[in-house]
C-alpha cells in the first residue's frame, strides 16, 4: 500500500483554484425559440483541493455551468481564474471531464481507451503502459482491458471514463452527473471509488448531480442551484472528515444535511417543472 | 406578413435559389454538351408542354398509369400482409428477414425474362414486374415496424384485456402507423421504377417505351421532355407522401 | 441462431427442390423455365466453354468497381459539404428524400446520347444511382455522432484535423459503412440494368442477348450467376455491417 504513487502533486497553499466573476449565460435565440437565459450571474470560489456538488432543478443550468468551466461554452458574461489567470475560451490546462452520457470510444478497448490522452500528450510508451495499469487496477477493471466498451455494464463504461480521466492527472475534475444511468447501489459504490481517487489525487472535483444523497454523501460543500437562470441560492458545509464513505448515510447530521437541501430545493423543483410544462423530460437549456 | 406564411421567407427564397441554379446549371451543360446530346431547358420545357397537349401521350400515359396502379396496389397489399404475417413471430422474423433482404437487393431486372416468358408481352408482365420491385421494401419496413413496438405497448393492451383484434386495430396499428406511411412512400416509388423498366426493355406501349423509341430515333429533346415530366410527377408524388408523413411521424 | 440458419437452409433448398420437380414434372415447361440443376449445369458449361464468358464478366466487374468508388468516395464527400452548410442541407433535404421515388433509369437512354454506348454510361448510370443513398447515410452518420464523444475530444484538445479523424469518423464508420453498403447495391442494380437496357458488352447485355435468343440454356446459367453474385455481396455486407453495428451499440 505504501508504495501506491500519488497520481498528482497539489499544492495546498492558495486556497482559490477556480474563481467564477458574475459569470453568466445566455443561449442565443433559435428558430422558434427565444434565448435561453441558463445561468448566472454567478460569484464564488472553488477552493483548491475540495470537493463540491452543485445540485439543482433539472433545466437549471447545471450543465451549462460545468461546460463553461471547461471551456466548451464561452460565457457571455463575468470572467473564470483558474490559478489567478483568465480563461482564454480554450479547454484550460490540468481539466478532466467525465460526462453525463457514455463517452467510451467503442472501436477501442478499455485499455486503448484509457490510454487514448496519453498518447495524444506523446508520452513515452512506458510511462502510458505504468499509468494505465495503475489507473485499470484502481477501477477494478484489469480483467476487462482487452474488452471492448459493448462487452461492459453501463457502470463499467462509465469506469472506464473516470478512468481516461484519472490517467491524464488532472488537477480539476468536472463531473456531470456522472453515475445518473446507474441503479442506486452501484452508484453507491462508485461514489466510495470516486472518494478514493479524490483523496488519492488531491484534485479539486467538482460534481453535478440530481441525487441529493449523493451530494450530501460526497461533498465538502453542496451549493444549491435555482431554477433557470441558474444560481446558487445557498453553499452548505456538510464539515465530514476527509476520510469518509457511504455509510454516512446512517448517521444522524446526514438526514439533517439532506432535508436541509430538500427545503431549499423544493420551491425551486417546483418551480422548474412548471415552466418546463408537459415536457419535463430532463429539458435542460439546450 | 410573413408570419402568415407557412413557409419561411428566407427559406422559400433558399428554394428559389436552388430551382434558378439548376436551371442555370442545366442550360450551362446543355450549352456545352451542344444539342445533340442535352437540350437546353427552354426547348425541353416546350415540348414537355407540347406532350401534355397532345393525345397520343395521354394514352400512353393511360397504359402506365393502369399497370402502375394496380403495381403500386399488390405491393402495398401483399407487402403488408406478408410483413405482418411474418412480423408477427420472431422466429418467422429472423428467418425471413434476411431471406426477403437479399430479394430486395438483388437486380431484379434480371428477373424480367421469366416475367415475360411466364406472361408474355402484356399488361400482367408489366404490372408483375412493378410488384416484383414493391413488395418487398413495403414487407420489409411492416416486419420492422412490429419488431420495433416497444413490448409494453403490448403488455399494456394485455393488462388492459384487449381481445387480439382489438390489440390489432387499438394498439398495433396506430404504433406501427408512421413507418406503414414511409412503406407507401417507398413501395409507390419501387413500383413505379419497376413499371418503367419493364415498358423500357418490352412492350408496346406506355411512357416508358415512348422513351426507348424516342432513344431509338435519337430524339434528345423527346427523351429529355418525357424524363423530365416523368420526374416531375414522380417527385410530386414523392413529396406529397414525404409531407404527410413528416406529419404522421411528428404526431407519434 | 443456429436454428433460424437451419430454418434459413432449408427454405431455400426446399424452394430450390420444389422448382426442380415442378420443371421435371413439366408442371413448367421448358421453354420458360429450365430446371434449377440445369442452370448451374449450363453456368458451368459456358464458364469453361464460351470465349465471351470471362471478358464479358470482367468488364462489368471492371465497371461497377469505378462506378462504386464514384459513388462512394463521392457522395461521403458531397455529404460532408452539405453537412457543413446547414442552409444548403435544408434546401437539399427533400431532394434527397425524394430522390430514390424518381425512376432514374430514365436518364440512361440520355446517358446513351451523351457519353455514347460504352463504359461511361454504365459507370455514371451506376454512380448516380449509388451516391445519394451514400450522400444521406453521410449526413446521418454525421447527425448521429454522440455528442459526448465530440465534447472528449475537445476536452483532450484534439485538433480539427485529428478530431475528425480520431473521434468523428470512426464514431461515424456503422452508418457509414450502412450507406456504403446501400450504394454498392444501388450500384450493382444500376450498372447490370444499363447493361441489360442497352449496352455492347457486360454479363448484362449477355442475358438479354441470349433472352432475344431464345437461348434459354444461357440465359438461366447467366442469371444464376447475377443472382449468386449479387446475394453472395449482400450477405456479405450484411455481416459486416452487423458485426459493426454490435461493437458500436449496445
């Protein structure tokens, strides 16, 4: 155990990894349908190292919020720090994405797919070899590298993308709403094995989820989102040790902590499945 | 103004755009290709006119019509009762799914020797052939159709206690309904195809052998008034069956 | 699967049985139909005996490769053009749709006018039937690429060129392959119709030459090979797009 490298160096001296500046967006008009006004404006910092969930009604933004921090949407309004310095528009250094939907690359194996980054930054063929074993080993996938995505669970091909994620040692990683196909207990698990890597790399995470639960579970802090535009109408400390898993869940300040985020949310769910009417299929603002 | 059109106004002037560059790119290839080979569109759309005029091309119009017709009918009918019929078991399903795949893709053309030993040079030929084209896309997409119906659809009318007719006629049908449109369409389109060349490589009469003679005596502009005509009817056509089921398949 | 193969097999050979007695029986006379062993008998007779055999059958292998290379390499790239102008799709789109309602045969009497009785007109007969079934499995293709694996491949910072090449196109390759599929049909059912109206050479041409005959024995050994031919590339086909499709989607 003593002999497990730590996947990434953090230096836990500044406290602001990310800095969001009244940062807002708009989703320009379509044929049809006026423009979107999904989030913002939004003010806080996401301390270095800490783990936050954003939980929200669905349409609220969440989405939006977690692709303007990786540099896939351009906000239209308010400015983003990552280290102090502005976002350029671009994917920004050190950022790891793992995706609501499947994002394994079906025409690759787990290992190849996990490698896939890797091999792009042209690392040497022996450091990728050493990283992807470290990285199957730590997703219990080992006996599945030389199967292909199809051949997998559901919940083993999103283990596959954490795992992609995890090779690259991000120093940020954004997930959104990663474990939302996956039945109650397997997500239970993965959020244990997600724990695991958060203290493992030190990383600052940031979580999208629609499980207040899972939020509660997982998180340093739990900000509470609006209805669209999206806003944080509360950050709750839930103050668990960093050593921690699922069974939080028996313990008393957990129920607390969870109908504490129902009441801020109820109002707000509410609010998002009236205006999202009849069509309440996870319309989110695209 | 142009809220009251149901059409866009940027997008019908999108179409105008494309009919006045066809046009233009017709007249620039007839121009080059000089009027033995392409005649231009002005000339061509005279004589299209001319046809619609005259008698002689509604009769054979007539002929086509006839076998098409009935074509477009046996396909639509027996490519529907043999994709339920089949569709209905899984079993009869992936036997006979791949077997009637590989009869749609072959080139049936080939096939037209036999039709006419076994018919001879007559309306019955003409209108086998058409259905040799037709039935199989329309039985195709039917077993697609049932395979696809999501089986609590099915469940749904079991706990309900549907009789199987009322299972058929309530449930079956109206979720099968969008891809039996999109049957038509294609079954309409292959029986025409399938009319057609069976007038172009025999008989005595219809569009279709307008044409071969018009090729024969190396009339371009004939050739290129009839294509054209033949065309623009069947894209018509298609369009219309195209438009309702746009409609048929946003309503589901 | 194994039942539905043994099932498969013996349809089709019972078919093949059936027809055998009904043309022995003279239940179908001889002068329509020959029986099915006599086609095979008479394919392989005119294989090792008749000098037109092979030339007439390399010629229309020879053109229906170029009209599916056409039609292939062509309509991928026409729909990545089309793809990339949204405008221009919108206007295409019911072309597209319509296209295949459109008897097309009907332009080969013109194609005869114009690039004369040869290997051009059954080329260009056989492409233009093919790209546009290639042209709307692009689009498609395109269309239906996930939108997550595009998202990974910015958020790894792939550049265009890389992109389409790393993520797009084989995200990309089942539909693909199921236009290319459709348009190697289209294709053979182009290129041997061409043949068949109107054409000097091409194993085609020779079935309706012994057809205006009455060369019957020909005729069916012909046919026997178009039909084995065209199911054998069918089936083929399918299997892979199968195959394919299974690794893709689960």
């Amino acid at each position: 155990m003593n002999a497990r490298p730590r996947l990434v160096e953090t230096d836990h001296s500044a406290t602001a990894h990310v800095a969001f500046r009244s940062v807002s967006h708009t989703y320009p008009a379509r044929a049809g349908h006026p423009p979107v006004h999904a989030l913002g404006p939004l003010d806080f910092n996401l301390n270095r190292g800490e783990f936050l969930s954003v939980v929200g009604p669905s349409g609220c933004g969440k989405t939006t919020l977690l692709e303007v921090l990786a540099g896939l949407v351009k906000p239209e309004g308010g400015t983003i720090e990552i280290d102090g310095r502005a976002m350029t528009g671009d994917v920004p250094d050190g950022v790891g994405v793992v995706f609501q939907e499947d994002a394994s690359f079906p025409w690759l194996t787990v290992a190849d797919n996990v490698a896939f980054g890797l091999r792009r930054a042209g690392l040497p063929a022996k450091e990728i070899a050493g990283r992807v074993d470290y990285a199957l080993d730590f997703m219990g996938l080992n006996q599945f590298r030389t199967a292909y995505p199809s051949q997998l669970s559901g919940g083993m091909r999103q283990r596959v993308c954490i795992a992609r994620t995890l090779v690259t040692r991000p120093s940020l990683i954004l997930l959104d709403e990663p474990f939302g196909a996956l039945d109650q207990q397997t997500r239970l698990l993965m959020g244990e094995e997600l724990l695991k890597l958060w203290r493992e790399t030190g990383a600052t995470v940031m979580l999208i989820t629609h499980s207040l639960d899972e939020a509660a579970m997982l998180a340093d802090r739990v900000a509470v989102m609006s209805a669209r535009p999206g806003r944080f109408i509360d950050i709750i400390e839930t103050r668990w040790p960093r050593e921690r898993d699922s069974s939080l869940a028996s313990q008393p300040e957990f129920g607390v902590l969870t109908s504490r985020l129902w009441s801020l949310l109820r109002e707000e769910s509410r609010k998002a499945m009236e205006s999202s009417g009849a069509r309440s299929s996870g319309a989110t603002a695209r | 103004m142009s809220l009251q059109l149901r059409l866009p106004a940027s997008r019908a002037f999108d179409y105008l755009l494309l009919v006045l560059a066809s046009l233009a790119l017709w007249a620039g290839l007839a121009w080059i290709a000089g009027p033995d080979a392409l005649s231009g569109p002005g000339e061509t759309l005279a004589r299209a006119a001319d046809y619609l005029g005259s008698a002689a091309f509604w009769k054979h119009a007539r002929a086509t019509g006839t076998a098409f017709g009935w074509a477009c009918l046996l396909s639509l009918a027996g490519g529907a009762a043999i994709g339920v019929l089949i569709g209905m078991s899984r079993l009869a399903a992936e036997v006979g799914e791949p077997i009637l795949g590989t009869l749609y893709s072959i080139p049936k053309i080939t096939l037209y020797p036999i039709i006419l030993l076994v018919f001879g040079l007559s309306l019955s030929a003409k209108v086998a052939f058409g259905v040799l084209h037709g039935i199989f896309p329309v039985a195709l997409l039917t077993i697609g159709a049932i395979r696809n119906t999501k089986q609590v659809y099915l469940k749904t009318a079991r706990v309900m206690r549907l009789t199987p007719v009322q299972t058929a006629s309530t449930v079956l049908l109206p979720a099968i309904l969008p891809e039996l449109v999109t049957g038509l369409r294609i079954g309409f389109s292959s029986a025409l195809l399938g009319t057609l060349i069976a007038e172009l490589f025999a008989s005595e009469e219809g569009l279709g052998f307008m044409l071969i003679r018009a090729m024969e005596a190396h009339k371009v502009v004939d050739i290129m008034a009839l294509a054209f005509l033949l065309f623009a009817a069947a894209a018509a056509i298609g369009g219309l069956l195209l438009a309702i089921e746009g409609r048929v398949h946003r309503a589901s | 699967m194994s039942r539905v193969r043994l099932i498969q097999t013996l349809l089709i050979g019972g078919s093949v049985a059936l027809l055998e007695i009904l043309c022995r029986a003279g239940v179908i006379d001889h002068f329509t139909m020959i029986p099915p062993s006599d086609m095979l008998l008479s394919l392989i007779r005119i294989a090792r005996t008749e000098s037109w055999f092979w030339p007439d059958v390399l010629y229309t292998l020879r053109n229906l490769a170029v009209a599916i290379v056409i039609a292939v390499a062509g309509g991928f790239l026409i729909g990545l053009g089309v793809h990339a102008v949204p405008r221009l799709r919108r206007c295409l789109d019911p072309l597209f749709s319509s296209y295949y309602s459109v008897p097309t045969f009907v332009l080969y009497p013109l194609l005869i006018v114009i690039f004369g009785i040869g290997p051009a007109s059954l080329i260009v007969m056989g492409a233009l039937f093919g790209v546009v079934a290639m042209i709307v499995a692009t689009l498609t293709a395109l269309d239906r690429i996930p939108r997550a694996l595009i998202k990974t491949a910015r958020i790894m910072r792939l550049d265009a060129l890389r992109g389409v090449l790393m993520v797009r196109l084989p995200a990309a390759a089942p539909h693909l392959f199921t236009g290319l599929k459709l348009a190697v049909a289209y294709c053979v059912i182009g290129v041997i119709a061409g043949e068949f109206i109107l054409a000097t050479a091409g194993i085609g041409r020779r079935l309706s030459f012994s057809y205006n005959n009455f060369d019957n024995q020909t005729m069916y050994g012909v046919l026997l090979l178009i039909l084995v031919f065209a199911a054998t590339l069918n089936a083929l086909l399918n299997i892979w797009e199968k195959r394919l499709h299974q690794r893709w989607y689960r």
